[in-house]
C-alpha cells in the first residue's frame, strides 16, 4: 500500500473524515443502539430529557396541597378534615411518601402524556388512597357499549380493567382534552437526534488514537508493514489510557500530530443546540439543567420567576382543577372545600427582596407582624394581628390625621401597658 500522501489514522480502522462522513449522512456508529423507537425509557438515556423531567417532577413534588374551606362570605381558610388532605399530605399508599407518589405522578405525565392513579376506597366506598402506575402499564380506550372510559392495567402477569369512576387520571396537553397526548412521541425526532450526538461523542473518545496525526512515509510501504503499524498503533497507543506514550517510528517515518477538536466539527454546538430543543419541549429554563451558556446572574432570577409563572402555574392549575373535579365529592364542593397548591415559597426570592416586601405590607396596613410571621413559619407574637395605617392615608377631603394618630397612640400604650 503506496503512502504517497498524507494518511491519518485518528480511530484505529478508519479515518476522522470518514467517520464524520458516515455520522453525517446517518450511518449507525454503534449499531443496534438507535435503530430501536425512542419510547420514555430510552428518553430518559438522553441527559436533557432525564434533567427536565427531574425538575418538573421534583419541583411539583416540593409544593404542599392545601385543603380550604370557603365561607358563604367569600373568606377560607385552611382545613384538615376531609380525607384528600391526609392523602396528599401524609399517606398516599402503603408504599410511597407523598414526595414520592406527587414524582412518579408528574414523571408519568412528562414521559406518557396521561396520569392514571387507582382509587383506594374502604368498606364503605369512602376514597383512603391512591396508587399510581405507571404510564407503559396503562392502555385508555372507551367501551364501545357504554361510550365511557375504560383503564386496562397491565402489571406483569396480571391484567385488570378499571372503570372511569375508579381512577384518578389527570392528562397532559390533549387534542380531545381527555387523553393527553405524550411529548416522547411528538418529540421522538428531536430526542433521537440529541442521542445520536451523544452517541457520537461516546465513540469520538472511544475510539480515538492518541497520540494521533498525520504520519508521513518515504516511498512505499508494503502491505504487511501497513498492517503491523496499524497493529502496533492500536496495541500500543489506542485509547485515552495510553495518552502520551511515546511513539517509535522505524524507516524514515515521520509523525505529525494534530489535534481533532470535536468544537470544530460543531459537536459541542450541535449537542448544545439539541439540548435547548427538549428545554423548548418542556419548557424549562436551560440553566435549570445546567446550560449556562446565555445565563447570567441578571437573567437568572427573571428566567426563574418566568418559570414560576409560565411552565408551573400551569401544571399546578391543570392538578388542582383535576383533584377538585375528580376526587372531591358534589357535596364537598357545595360546602366550599377545595384544593390549592402552595406557591409561596417558589416566590419567596432572598432574604432582602423579602424583607423589603414585608416592610411595604407593613407600612401600607396589609400585613400585621404574625402575618409576616406566619409567612416566615415562625410563632405569633401577643397583639400581632394589629394593622397599622400612615397618618397621611386618609378619605379625600376629610381631616382624619388627628384621629389616625390617636388611635396609634392608643395602641401603642395598650401595647406597652399589656408588657
């Protein structure tokens, strides 16, 4: 084999450009490993979708369902005394907490598009849980006699069938608004593609030869000489292990190394550019999963809040609407009772934005000192609950300074008297 020109031996058996060329026009790199469909296990393979969806679920997971109790005057307040609170608060299941059972809910969700959880009642029909499956182990079809929904629940060997009444089943964006439609499918191009990248920079390392270059020959190189260099460089030098071994080179040989940057055959770009395209999907902020390459520390707390506001106001809406729907009775509703995510802490921000906040409440006569400490999960105070008013707040037209001003000295001695 003549080595007139120049020959790279970058991978042990075939050269940088052809292994680029055979990526680029869609060749399998490492077969058997992208021929398969991309269902949600496979997804999750792929770090942006394994990172959006711990997010999502780990975020909703956090927040605590509320149960109030609205009065015929339009003021609630907070009740433990129905069922669902124990369930969402303390015991699911037998065999999950609440933080584990509200993740697998919105991991089935993310991943399969629909929520589908047993209703766990006693003796008397009463509801006392709830248990998930997960989304691969239901099938959502409607009886062609009744018309009505039905959830066959194939879990190992056993097979069972659960009427509409018998599940709770929240769906995920949905184009008949009852079954929800899964992001895998939708997005099983774009998640291919991000693996595939993986894929390829997996075998970029794999199979690089370091050193690697270009060696340059005079004359001609015999097929046996050609076959033992190619042996030796790929018993002796192949591998990052044996990075930086040095090489013996024989015949007038002589070698040139070279360095293949996988930044200037837009790897990273393209690797990065994917991972933004399942952020898109979900709707995640990117430096959320770590892609900080147009974050700062500005932009950083909008895009936090606009997460906040846009990706899990949504979500929890799309639950609470769904758990009042499904799982309180008419009657419950009737009386007043409903279920609320508690969002406060998502939109706490730091300790001075805070501060700030509560100090205008204050101020301004719309929190009193336990309401600040109510929010801040500390103890009432003894005459906490007083709102306090500027003297200059006053009706239009009307001198009310003096009094406004009396009723705070008045108070301030009750204050002092009560010590």
């Amino acid at each position: 084999m003549k080595f007139t020109d120049r020959v790279r031996l970058a991978f042990s058996d075939q050269s940088m450009n052809e292994y680029i060329r055979d990526f680029m026009n869609g060749a399998d790199l490492d077969e058997g490993s992208l021929n398969t469909e991309v269902d949600a296990a496979t997804a999750m393979k792929y770090t942006a979708v394994f990172a959006c969806n711990k997010v999502l679920a780990e975020t909703f997971a956090c927040m605590p369902a509320v149960l109030y109790r609205k009065d015929k005057d339009g003021e609630r307040e907070a009740v433990k005394d129905l069922a669902i609170y124990d369930i969402l608060h303390n015991k699911p299941n037998e065999e999950m907490s609440p933080f584990n059972f509200k993740e697998a809910c919105m991991s089935s969700l993310n991943l399969g598009g629909n929520t589908v959880c047993e209703r766990l009642v006693n003796g008397r029909g009463k509801l006392v849980g709830l248990y998930p499956y997960e989304h691969t182990k239901v099938e959502i079809a409607r009886d062609r006699d009744t018309k009505k929904l039905v959830y066959t629940i194939r879990d190992g060997l056993s097979t069972k069938t659960l009427t509409r009444d018998q599940v709770f089943h929240v769906p995920n964006l949905s184009l008949d608004g009852i079954v929800g439609l899964s992001p895998i499918s939708y997005a099983a191009s774009a998640i291919k593609l991000g693996m595939s990248y993986e894929q390829f920079g997996v075998n970029f390392y794999k199979n690089g030869a370091n050193p690697s270059g270009t060696f340059d020959v005079p004359g001609e190189l015999g097929e046996e000489s050609f076959n033992r260099l190619k042996k030796e460089l790929k018993h002796n030098y192949a591998g990052l292990k044996r990075s930086g071994t040095p090489m013996l080179l024989e015949g007038g040989m002589k070698f040139t190394p070279h360095t293949v940057n996988p930044v200037d055959a837009q790897l990273l770009e393209s690797k990065s550019f994917q991972a933004e395209d399942i952020c898109r999907i979900y709707r995640v902020p990117q430096h959320l999963i770590q892609l900080l390459g147009h974050s700062t520390n500005n932009n950083i707390e909008q895009q936090s809040l606009e997460f906040v506001m846009y990706t899990m106001l949504p979500i929890f809406k799309r639950w609470e609407e769904n758990i009042n729907m499904q799982l309180l009775t008419d009657k419950e509703r009737m009386a007043g009772y409903y279920i609320e995510f508690k969002m406060d802490s998502l939109l706490r921000g730091d300790a001075v934005s805070r501060a700030t906040a509560y100090a205008q409440g204050r101020q301004w006569g719309w929190l009193s000192v336990n309401d600040i400490h109510k929010l801040e999960n500390m103890p009432p105070i003894p005459n906490g609950d007083i709102y306090m008013q500027p003297l200059n707040m006053g009706e239009a037209g009307k001198i009310q300074q003096a009094d406004q001003a009396k009723a705070m000295v008045d108070a301030i001695h009750k204050i002092i008297t009560d010590k």
